[in-house]
C-alpha cells in the first residue's frame, strides 16, 4: 500500500502547491490519465511485439513517449497543454489503429474516455476548450465510420489476437472512465459537503444572532430600568433631604444614597466585565492563584457579612496556572461574593470552602458554602440573563451570566448542586496553558 500522499507527490511533485481544490483533482486526474495512456501504450508495444506484429511499432513507440512527455508537462504545471496534447494523442492513435483493425477489437470504446477526460479535465471554467476536445473524438470516429482514410500499412491480419485486444481496450476503457466518474463524484460530494457545512455554519449563526439580538433587547430594556431605579430612588432621597429637620433621619437618608449609588456602581461594573468578556481575547498569563483568591477576599471585606463567615481556604501556596487573572477575577469574584451575600444568617456557623487543585492541564475550583442555597425550580435558569434566584437577591441578576459567559470563553465547564436552606457548590473547571503557550502569546 503506498504511503500517504505518494501518489500526489509522484503526479505533481513534492514542491507545487496548488490552492484550488478542484483544479488540485483536475491535475491528479490528468497525470493518472497520462499514465493509463502511457501504460495501455507499452502494453500494446510488447503484444506486438511479443506476437511479432510490427506494422504498429513505430506508432506505439511515439505514442508512449508523448504521453510521457504529458505526463512531465503536468508536473512541470503545464497543465493545459499537457491535456491538449494528451487528448490529441490519444485520440490520434485510435483512430489510426481503429482504420486497420476490425469492429470486433473495440478499439474505438477508447472515444469514451476520450471524450469523458475532455470535459473533466478542463471543466466548466474552460468549458470552450472542453467542447473542442469533446468534438474531437466524435469527429474522428463519424470521419473513421464514412471514410476508408488510413495512415498505418497493415500487411497482414493475426485473428488470434482479436480477443485480447478486445479485452485490453475494454480494460483500458473501464479504467480510465471509473477514474474520470470517481473524480466527478469527489468533487460533487465535496461540493456538497462544503454546501453542507457552510448551510450549518449559516443556521447556527442565524440561532447565534437571534440568541443574541434577544439578549440584547433584554439588556436594554434591562439596563435602562436598573439604571434608572437607583437613580430615581437617589432624587427621591435627595428631595426628603431637603425638607427633614432631624439630624438622624438625614444621617440615614445619606446612608441610604449611599446604599442606592453602591448598587449602581455594581451595575455599572456588571457591564463593564460583561462588555470586556464579549470584546476581549483570552489572555494567556501565570497567575498565583492562592494570590488571586486572597485579594478577592480582601476585596470583599466590606461586606457586612463577611466577618460572619468562617472561610476555609484548599489552595496550594505556590500553585501557579497560565491563563486569564481578568476572567478568573470575573468568576472566582462572583462565585465567592455570591456566597458571602447569600449566607443564612439563621445558621450558627456560616461557612465557606474554597478549593482549587491542578490535574495534568486542567484546573478545578470548588466554591461551597452552606448559605440559602437555591430552589431547586430555579437552578437551570440561575445562568440566564438578569435572572435572579433568590426572593432576597441583589444587584443586576448579570453576574452568574458573566460567570458562564467567562467559563465558555476559556473553553471549561461550571456545574452547580443546591438545596434550599443547605447551601451552594459552584465547580469549575477548564484547560490552563503552558508556559511556552504563554510567552508565545506575549510575544
């Protein structure tokens, strides 16, 4: 069995490159009839030879080398005179052996062919060139049928070799006319393959586009009414403000703009990581992640509840990932902060586990806490748009979204088991890079 792409090599050489797909399997298609001719004329050549038959001989030699110099011509990427001289050749010498030898030989079912590699090999693109190559065959038999026109001197007739030239032309025919409908087939399935796969890529971006345009008519609608909700409770604020006396109830009417601008300032960042998510590549960096996940919790200080909450940390000192801290910020931000804010503060010990392990080139976090958890009728929406879980949430209902958009970006996976009143487990896991991956893409 020949190695892979042995027959290409041998056809059109190791160093063309040919960019079209189609005209790639015309020029395989020609150097392969080329050597069907080469070869069915040298069979011919030591028949005859063989049997003592010579009147051909010289005729049979002129014919081997010109396909052979066709052969090189399409190698050498000559291609359209390759084929203009190998379909004048090959329909040259059947018809002047067709004029000496009788019917019953066959020799003109090589037209077929003939006429079949015309059209396959130049195509519809060079379709005037294939029309004068088609006519070429069917003139010469018309002119071999009502003429008696002869170039070969036959001296004599060996009966005996009827059947065996009969069968090598029908050998020679069956070969080159499969080769030349398996060709015309490879293309056509490939046709219809590319046809396919773009008609797939076009409705899976039309469901894209409809998912997304939904999106976004949520987000704006949305955005507006959460913008404005602050905003509006803020003037409301302000306006009591002006007309209270009492120190204290004006104390806690700022606290309370206070309160109402925190949410907008979460919001405005809710879009923000939304809008870097969406736009940004991934980034291929070395993170420390027990860093990382310290400077959450600092970060998340302020909050009321975290005081409250007993944090357990699983993570390796010095386990170092390459990947995207500003994605891995996003998720780890939100899936802590989440369970700090939906802590049950019924239980007398509020918890919250934090793990993360490396195994071969994927990481895993596991963010578990025993807070509110989710009811079990609202877990498989938890990931949409603005969807908000729980009766005592807050904010935009845009994180656990972002969260699963940042996971999908960096090719992983977020799983998530709840039960009301037990708590929360958040799992996610995705490939990390290598160093090298990482300096390659710095540079």
């Amino acid at each position: 069995m020949l190695p892979p792409g042995a027959l290409r090599k041998f056809i059109i050489g190791k160093s063309n490159f040919i960019l079209s797909y189609t005209e790639y399997k015309r020029v395989l298609l020609t150097g392969q009839l080329c050597a069907i001719a080469f070869f069915f004329g040298l069979g011919y050549f030591l028949l005859d030879v063989y049997y003592g038959v010579y009147h051909g001989l010289i005729y049979e030699v002129v014919f081997i080398v010109v396909t052979a110099l066709c052969f090189l011509l399409n190698r050498l990427t000559y291609f359209n005179t390759a084929k203009i001289l190998l379909g004048v050749a090959v329909n040259s010498v059947v018809f002047f052996f067709n004029q000496v030898e009788p019917n019953e030989v066959g020799l003109y079912m090589l037209y077929i062919p003939a006429a079949l590699g015309a059209m396959a090999a130049f195509g519809y693109e060079e379709r005037f060139k294939s029309l004068v190559m088609l006519f070429l065959p069917i003139g010469l038999f018309l002119l071999g049928q009502i003429t008696d026109f002869t170039i070969i001197e036959k001296e004599y007739h060996r009966s005996d070799l009827d059947k065996i030239n009969l069968v090598t032309n029908f050998a020679c025919a069956l070969t080159a006319s499969v080769l030349i409908i398996y060709y015309l087939i490879s293309i056509h399935f490939r046709s219809e393959k590319s046809l396919r796969e773009n008609e797939k890529q076009i409705s899976d971006k039309n469901l894209e586009l409809t998912r997304l345009n939904t999106e976004l008519d949520q987000f704006v609608y949305s955005t507006s009414h959460d913008l404005m909700a602050p905003l509006s409770s803020v003037r409301g604020l302000i306006h009591l403000s002006r007309v209270t006396e009492s120190e204290k109830e004006l104390r806690e009417l700022i606290e309370m703009m206070e309160g109402r601008v925190d949410d907008l300032q979460k919001f405005i960042r809710d879009i923000s990581d939304y809008s870097r998510n969406t736009r940004l590549d991934v980034q291929k960096k070395k993170v420390l992640v027990s860093k990382l996940v310290r400077t959450i919790l600092e970060n998340l200080r302020s909050h009321p509840h975290t005081d409250k909450v007993k944090i357990e940390l699983d993570v390796p000192s010095d386990l170092v990932i390459y990947s995207d801290p500003a994605r891995l910020q996003i998720i780890l931000g939100n899936l802590i902060g989440n369970a700090i804010k939906y802590m049950d503060p019924a239980k007398e010990n509020p918890m919250l586990k934090i793990s993360a392990t490396l195994r071969e080139s994927h990481i895993r976090f596991i963010v578990q806490d025993n807070g509110l958890g989710i009811p079990s009728n609202h877990i498989h929406k938890i990931f949409d748009m603005f969807y908000q879980a729980n009766e005592k949430a807050e904010g935009s209902g845009l994180g656990l979204y972002i969260v699963k958009q940042a996971v999908e970006k960096l090719n992983g996976t977020i799983l998530v088991a709840s039960e009301l009143q037990l708590g929360s487990t958040f799992t996610v896991v995705f490939p990390v890079y290598s160093e090298t991956d990482s300096e390659n893409h710095s540079n």
